[in-house]
C-alpha cells in the first residue's frame, strides 16, 4: 500500500538512504527507542545525518560506554526531554531488578510460610507415617515382619541412647517398648511410664478411625526425646541422664519441703493435697516426669484453684489431670551464647540434706537455707581430631573439651512479665533469644489485646469495659442458684512495657526455683484480669468434669475461718430451696438488667496493684486496694470495708483486714470476691 509507506518515508531517513535536502523530516526517537539504544550490546550510534542545526537538534547528551563523548541529537522536544530522563535510566533498571527480587523473595516467604503450616500437620497413625517421622528425626530404623500368618510388623526405631519397638497388626498399633541401652537407673525407671504416654498416643480407642487417627500428639512427645538423643554423645555425654538427675535433685527438695509444712502447728490436720498445692504455689515447685500426657520433665510452679481441694476423692485424680497448671519444661538445647555454662551431668545439685546453716557473713532474711551444689563440669572425651591448622608447629591432639549443650527451658504456657523483671532473670545467668522477638508492649494489652485497628499511646489511660455474669449456690441444687451480672471496667493509667517469657537457656535449677516467686506474682495478676475482662478465660474455667465451677467449690471443706465464711457463701442462700416462683425469676432478672458497677484500675511500678471500687452499702462504695506480692501473695494497702458496724461476725470471730486479701486469694476472682464481701460484710 501507497499510504503507509509515503507515510513512512517521510518520518525520517534511515542511514542506507541519501539525505536529499533540508525538507525532509527527521527521523523521530522515542523513549522506547532510547531504551533499545541503552541495551544494545554496540552502544548509541551516530552519523553524519542525525547531526541536525534546528534549534531542537542542539539538545545532545552523552550516552553509552563510560569512554564514549559522542553526543547524540534528538530533532523533537519530546525526545530530548525523554533523553534527559534516560541519563538515570541506569538506576531505574536497577530499581527494577531489585523489585523482582524483592518479589521474588515476598513469594519464597510466603513459600516457606505455607510449607510451615503443612509441616505442623503430622499425617495420621499408620506405618508409612511412622516411617516419616522417625526419616525427619533423623533416626535410624527398620522392620521385622513375623515368620507365622499373623501379618505383624514391628518398626524398630533408635537412635545414640534410646530405642523405640512399635508392634502393628493391619496398620494398627498394637504395643510400643521404649528403652534407652547404657544410660543410668534414674533414666530407666521413667521408660515405662513414657513408654505407656507414647502408646496411648498411639492406640487406637473404640471411639476412633484409622482413617482420622492423627500423630500430633505422639509427634510432639517423640520429638521431645529425639532431640535430646540428636544432640547425646556416645559415649560421653548421656542428655537424657542430665535431666533426670535434676529431676533427682528436686524431687528431693519436694519432698523435703513436705516435710518442713507437715512440721508447721498451724497446718495440722490438712489433707497431703493442699500441701501439695502448698508447695507448688509457694515453694520450688512440683517436679514432675512423664505425667498429664506430656514425655519429660516439668517442674510445675502454678495451678488454678490450688486453695479449693477436688470436690470428692473419686474426682481428684481427673482434676489433676485436667485443671490448668502453670509449667517449665526442662530440656537441652545446642549452645548458641556465650555466657551460660555447658550441661553437666549429676544428680547432686543439691546436697545430702537439702538444708544448710547460714554462713555468718551471708545475708539472710529467715526460714531455711538450701544447699545448693556446684557439681563438676562434664568433659567429652579425647579427640582424635588433630588441629584445624597444620601449619602450625605445635599441631597436636586435642583434649577432653566441654559439651556445646546447654539446659533449655520453656514455659508453658508463656508468661507475660515487665521489662524490669526480665532484665533480672538476665542478670541470674540466664538467657532469653530476643533475635525474634517483637517490640516490647503494655502488660494490659497482652492480656486483654486492642480491638482490631485500635492502639493507644504511652500516656494515654486506657478503659475496658466488660460485662460478666456471676453465679453461686449450692451445687447440689441447681435450681437455687443465684447471680448477678457485673459491668467490670479497667483504667490503666500508665504503660509499662512488658515482653513475653516463652524459652530461655539456664546453668543451674537453683535459677528456676530463684525466679518462680516472680513468675506467679504476674500470672495471677494475668488470671484475675483474664476471669473479669476476658470472655475465654471464663468460659476455659467455668466447667469440672461437665461441671458448673461454683458446684465444685460449694463442697469445699470447712479448714480454716475464711474458707468456712467463703463456704457458706457459695453453699447456702438466703432463697428457698423449692424451684424459685415467677416473681423471683422476674427479680433476677431485674438484676441482670441492672448489672453492679465494679471498677477496677491497675498500676505496676513499683509493685503491681488494683484498686476495686464497687457498691458495698446502700449509702456507701467499697474501696480496696491490694498489692500481688511475690507467689501470688495479695496484701491489703487499703480498705474502707471493715470498720466498728461489721469487724465482728454474727458467729462472734472478730475480722481481720488479712481476710480481705486472703479472700481473694481463696476465690481467685474478683466478682465472686465482691459478692461475697458485700453479701456477707454488709
């Protein structure tokens, strides 16, 4: 066609073509032609007919190889201008290549993030997953079949010091043996309890399918000891012996503090479950290894209700088994910081007799002094290894040398604490990985988070408001309960900021019995702001065995004055016992309509303390405020409660201001605690 290629002729000439005078049109460059020009192995070029006089043609830039002065004109000024923009044309190239990569590096994340998430799901409970599981650990495995009919396979897993036997028939677990070959007597005799764990984890219950029997949690508690056999060195260092000889030290500070409670005149008669619970909550914590599901050593330092003994002996051992408790589990880890000293292996952390007597210059603030042992360090045999340089002369055999394993501990479930309490853990020795962790927060807001697309800033006073319904009665009569509904709210006034307690690396146990006093004084601080301003706590709490929780506590026995006052609270009312008539039903109703005012404001430097205003008489609010002492300790700093109308009860005992915090401590919630007070003290 003629049109288009007139058209084209008289564009521009190319350089093949004869320049015939100045009436031709010159040839147009764009920035997309420039581009080329840039990315051209050959350069930018230029001839005698791209030299142009127009006043737009005086416009040159110098492009190509860093040697080249060669101006290039352009005859349009929107050509020139682009050429101007091609001088960082380099640069946005280079902008652009790091975009790709930051894409490219965006995908692989989430990548890993999605192959993360698939890696948690363990597969379910047959012999190839099995087989998967022990390939991941890294451990070695095989399998025997039966000579007979029968079908039966046994996988053999071991690995450094443990060994595993799992029997199946149909790709059904039918027994799991576990052993660990060469290790001490304090190893052996936890085998078969934690042999029995990962069966039971395994089998197969009536209730259950092949087909949807999951490996999660027989994964967790297997995995548990895989790592502890990973980082084990035969012969040399026995991992599994180390943590059991600290579960051998503190087993006998447990006991011995038992001991020393049973001594104590005020606490005669009480049963061996509250001085356990005693222990636990006030002492250095319960040692535990292989209980409540869980392979290994814990040492349990919390639970809730550790006042209110199990309603009846026929419940005790399924509470103990399923009400919340507050744990560190005790393991080994690979030594990644300089500062914490190497695993030793001993069961002598503590001496002979547990206690000492103080030394005559040693501060010491009363009550007894526990020995506590510096065992020697545990050296790893002779290597034949020579050194890693051999230019050196003196290159020569290296000798014994220290274990690059350290004891590791975490928390479960995490613990929320202020950054001051966390600095001083630090100073004990012990270390926490702050390479992935967030910037600190406020306490409260880890406890009770923002709404979503909310925050405050630090000198803001931030308000909760939340409604909750408080039930109490005799729990053999549910038809004679009786509730109120509360409108809690909090005021923080001011932030402290605080990060969470989730692992650390520790030299000596005596560093986690130094730091639990401090540990529960914030966990029961969390829990008593969990129970009033978080629906879930409630809800996690609000039920034993199929049970009401007020039922439980309405069996309570009568042990002590403020247990027998709190008693009678939560088991008899002032309603009928008969089904209650429409008019009451209608009053309680009112009540809910009408919920009780509770204001709550929460500081905690320098101790953390509450402050609780509610409605105690008809001309006159209650205003009490308590300090959360060490092991969840809480001391009246304030009261308006008592005064000459009610310090002495209708039974004639006199009250005490004590009774106040001791109350609270009992009930482990501030709306029944407000009930009861003002119910009962009014």
């Amino acid at each position: 066609m003629s049109t288009p290629k007139n058209s084209l002729s008289q564009q521009g000439k190319t350089p093949s073509q004869p320049h015939h005078g100045a009436a031709a049109t010159p040839q147009v460059s764009t920035p997309f032609s420039m581009a080329q020009a840039a990315l051209s192995p050959h350069g930018p070029r230029s001839s005698p007919q791209q030299v142009k006089k127009s006043p737009a043609a005086m416009t040159s830039v110098t492009m190509g190889r860093s040697n080249s002065s060669i101006p290039v004109n352009f005859e349009s000024p929107s050509a020139a201008a682009a050429l101007e923009m091609g001088s960082g044309l380099d640069v946005n190239l280079r902008n652009l290549v790091q975009l790709g990569r930051a894409n490219e590096d965006e995908r692989a994340r989430r990548l890993d993030a999605v192959i993360a998430v698939l890696g948690r799901n363990k597969g379910l409970v047959s012999e190839a997953g099995l087989e998967r599981l022990a390939k991941k650990l890294e451990l070695e495995f095989i399998w025997e079949s039966a000579m007979d009919s029968s079908g039966k396979r046994t996988l053999i897993v071991a690995g450094s010091a443990l060994e595993l036997v799992i029997e199946f028939s149909s790709n059904v677990v039918q027994s799991v043996t576990l052993g660990f070959p060469d290790s001490a007597e304090i190893v052996n005799k936890h085998a078969k309890s934690a042999g029995e764990i990962l069966f039971n984890d395994l089998r197969l219950r009536e209730d259950q399918s092949p087909l949807t029997k999951s490996m999660e949690r027989f994964a967790a508690n297997f995995e548990r000891l895989a790592v502890l056999d990973k980082l084990s060195i035969n012969p040399g260092l026995n991992l599994y012996e180390a943590v059991a000889g600290i579960y051998e030290s503190l087993s006998r500070l447990h006991a011995w503090e038992l001991r020393k409670l049973r001594q104590e005149p005020t606490l005669a008669g009480r049963p061996y479950q509250y001085l356990e619970n005693l222990v636990l909550c006030t002492r250095s914590g319960k040692p535990t290894m292989n209980v409540k599901g869980r392979v290994g050593m814990a040492l349990e330092y919390w639970k809730d209700r550790r006042l209110q003994p199990p309603p009846s002996p026929d419940l005790a051992p399924w509470v103990e088994d399923h009400e919340q408790t507050w744990s560190i589990l005790i393991g080994c880890a690979p030594m990644r910081h300089i500062g914490v000293s190497p695993v030793r292996i001993s069961d002598r952390w503590i001496g002979p007799n547990v206690e000492k007597a103080p030394l005559p210059d040693e501060l010491h603030a009363g009550g007894p002094v526990i020995d506590w042992l510096e065992p020697e360090s545990t050296f790893l045999p002779d290597s034949n290894q020579t050194k890693a340089d051999p230019m050196q002369p003196d290159a020569q055999l290296l000798g014994p040398r220290l274990p690059e394993v350290v004891f590791h501990a975490a928390f479960e479930p995490p613990v929320h604490i202020p950054l001051s309490l966390w600095q001083q853990i630090q100073e004990l020795g012990c270390i926490m990985d702050e390479t992935s962790l967030s910037q600190p927060v406020s306490f409260d807001s880890l406890i009770i988070p923002f709404p979503p697309g909310k925050s405050f800033g630090s000198e803001e006073t931030r308000i909760v408001s939340c409604n909750k319904e408080i039930v109490f009665g005799p729990p053999e009569d549910p038809s004679n309960l009786s509730w109120r509904s509360h409108a809690n709210t909090l005021a923080v006034h001011k932030e402290v900021l605080c990060r969470t307690l989730t692992e650390m690396t520790f030299s000596h146990p005596q560093q986690l019995v130094t730091i639990l006093p401090f540990l529960r004084q914030y966990v029961f601080l969390a829990r008593l702001l969990e129970q009033s301003f978080v629906k879930e706590a409630q809800d996690r709490s609000s039920t034993v065995n199929g049970e009401p929780s007020t039922k439980t506590r309405g069996t309570t026995n009568k042990t002590t004055t403020n247990e027998d006052d709190f008693t009678n609270f939560i088991g008899t009312t002032d309603k009928p016992t008969h089904p209650p008539e429409d008019s009451d039903m209608e009053q309680q109703q009112q009540l809910l309509q009408q919920p009780l005012q509770v204001d709550i404001s929460l500081t905690l430097l320098p101790v953390p303390r509450l402050q609780i205003i509610f409605p105690f008489r008809a001309d006159k609010t209650a205003d009490v405020t308590l300090e959360i002492q060490e092991n969840g300790h809480l001391s009246v700093v304030a009261q308006d409660v008592l005064d000459e109308s009610n310090v002495m009860a209708p039974n004639g005992r006199q009250r005490r201001v004590e009774d106040i915090g001791a109350l609270l401590e009992y009930t482990e919630d501030i709306g029944k605690w407000v009930e009861f007070i003002r119910t009962r003290w009014a």
